[in-house]
C-alpha cells in the first residue's frame, strides 16, 4: 500500500471502521474514500456498483456490519440475517467488478461452532452447531468470508478475511439492548455509581469465559494484514487471553468505583460457554496485542465520562 492509494472504509463511523480510519490517518495515507449509510446505502447493489466504479479504490476495509449484543442478535434475526448478507454480497461483488486490488472482510469470531475445543483455531469453522442466539448474524459473516475465499479460487482476487474477537473501546455503542457485554457492563456500573444503587445485575450465571480486544490494537493488526498477508485462509484476530464474566463485571466494578454488589440473574442466557482465538497464526505472522485489559478500559472509561457518552 501507498500513501497516495485510494482506501475505501465500509463503515468509517462504526466502532470498528472509525478505528481503521483514525488508524490510516496516523499513518499518512492521504486518499480515504468514506460514505454514511444516507449518502450509500451498502445494501442497495446498484447504487455499491456505481460508486465503486465511480471511486475506483485500490484497497477496501469492509468494516460495514450490523451489530448488536446477545438480545438484539437473538430478537432480530431477520435483520441480521438480511443487512449483513447484502452488506458484504455487494461491496465484495463490486470489489471485484471494480478492480479492487485488495479487499479485507472483517468477520466475526461468533462464527465458529459453540462446542468447538478451545482456543479457536481457524480450521474449526463449520464444523459443528453455532450458538442460536446469534446464529443468524454468525451465518452472513461465514457467507461473507466464503464468498472472500470462492472469489480468490476463481477470479484470484486478492480478498481476506480477518476474525476478531470481542472488541471494545472508542465509539462503542452504550444502549442496553443492543451492545455487547463490557459496554453494557461499563454503562449498568457507572449509572448505578451515580445514582446510589446497591446492586448491579448482570445476565447468566458469570461463568462463560470472553476474551477482549481494543479496538485500536484490532485497527494496528488490520493495517499490518493488509500491509503483509496476501494468502488464502482466514486469520484470527485476539490476545489469546479470556476472562470470565463474573471477573470481568468485578474488573469493571474496581475502574467505576461501584460499592455495591453484583447479582447474576441464572434465568438470562449465559451464550457460549468459552470464546478463546487461538491466534498462533497471526503471532508467526508477526503481530501481537499491546494493550492490556485493565488499561484499555480505564481509558475507555476516562474518554467517555470526558465526552459525556454515559449518564
């Protein structure tokens, strides 16, 4: 990559894309190609074809999702389902029609089977039942690192695909029914701080086991992979280190500051038992986490009591 390549970002404001984006303009790279979803929406394939023919990017982060934590994937499965498929069918499709030189999808690492042996090792994929709750969303992320792979055997594209564990970190969505575990836990601890409660729930029993990456290290590593892997084969983003969720909503409760107690409410659904990467691939490769777990959230919490995100 150049500095003066044209780079498209799917999805510069989510969580993930703005990360990518903070992460290329550090870097120098001068020519980023962004669009909201009102100015193009990605699920419309005319419109995706034109403006990829239009911009002619050299290289594309496909960063565009629709995401959610375990009772909106669970609730909304259609929409999952849908969005997700047409998101990735078109940016790949148009990628490629475009002359795109290099495309990297970023999935997901719900993926992989919910009894899988620990850690997680790329080959694992489609060998054995997902977890329901988040199946549906799980389903159009394999589609997408498949229709990556069958364009490669094909066409000789060069598209990757890259799997991240849970992220966390700037420009996190905080809404109870949609985020995922440490955003919700950091926004339920904080306002039961400030409001003086005694207790804190948290969904499942406290047992299941999550490993956790900011999402500034996952932009570091994204750079690096398409900087340095041009092979087929999927790679998996993580720290290669978990933590259960009892620990990590008692983590949590020490950075708030909380005083009262936690109370796991056993009737929610717990998810999958353990998600660990194995993540030997890309340690050969060269690249290894930076950030540790208590760091990362200590900042994300200072950053976002600063920008008033939280109650």
């Amino acid at each position: 990559m150049d500095k003066t390549d044209k780079i498209y970002v799917a999805g510069h404001r989510g969580m993930v894309g703005s990360a990518i984006l903070r992460r290329l303009e550090r870097e120098g790279y001068s020519k980023i190609i962004l669009r909201t979803s009102d100015e193009l929406d990605l699920r419309n394939q005319n419109k995706v074809q034109d403006f990829m023919e239009e911009e002619k990017p050299a290289y594309v982060f496909l960063a565009a999702a629709h995401v959610g934590g375990i009772g909106a994937n669970d609730k909304y499965r259609a929409e999952f389902f849908y969005n997700n498929l047409m998101i990735e069918a078109n940016v790949i499709h148009a990628s490629y029609l475009s002359g795109v030189k290099k495309l990297m999808f970023l999935g997901s690492s719900c993926i992989y089977p919910k009894m899988a042996n620990q850690p997680l090792k790329e080959e694992y994929i489609l060998t054995g039942p997902l977890e329901t709750t988040n199946e549906a969303y799980a389903i159009a992320k394999i589609a997408g690192l498949k229709m990556c792979e069958y364009y490669r055997h094909q066409y000789a594209s060069n598209f990757i695909s890259v799997m991240p564990t849970n992220l966390y970190g700037s420009n996190d969505n905080y809404d109870l029914e949609k985020s995922h575990v440490l955003p919700a836990l950091l926004s339920k601890f904080h306002t039961a701080r400030i409001e003086n409660k005694s207790k804190v729930e948290v969904w499942g029993t406290g047992a299941p086991k999550r490993e956790f990456l900011h999402v500034d290290d996952l932009a570091d590593a994204a750079l690096f992979l398409m900087q340095n892997y041009d092979e087929p084969g999927l790679v998996n983003i993580g720290t290669g280190k978990d933590i259960s969720i009892m620990e990590l909503a008692n983590l949590i409760k020490d950075i708030v500051g909380f005083e009262g107690d936690i109370e796991f409410d056993s009737s929610k659904p717990d998810g999958t038992p353990r998600k660990l990467l194995d993540v030997d691939k890309l340690d050969r490769l060269g690249w290894h986490s930076k950030i540790e777990l208590r760091q990362g959230i200590s900042e994300v919490y200072s950053e976002i009591q600063n920008m008033k995100v939280l109650a």
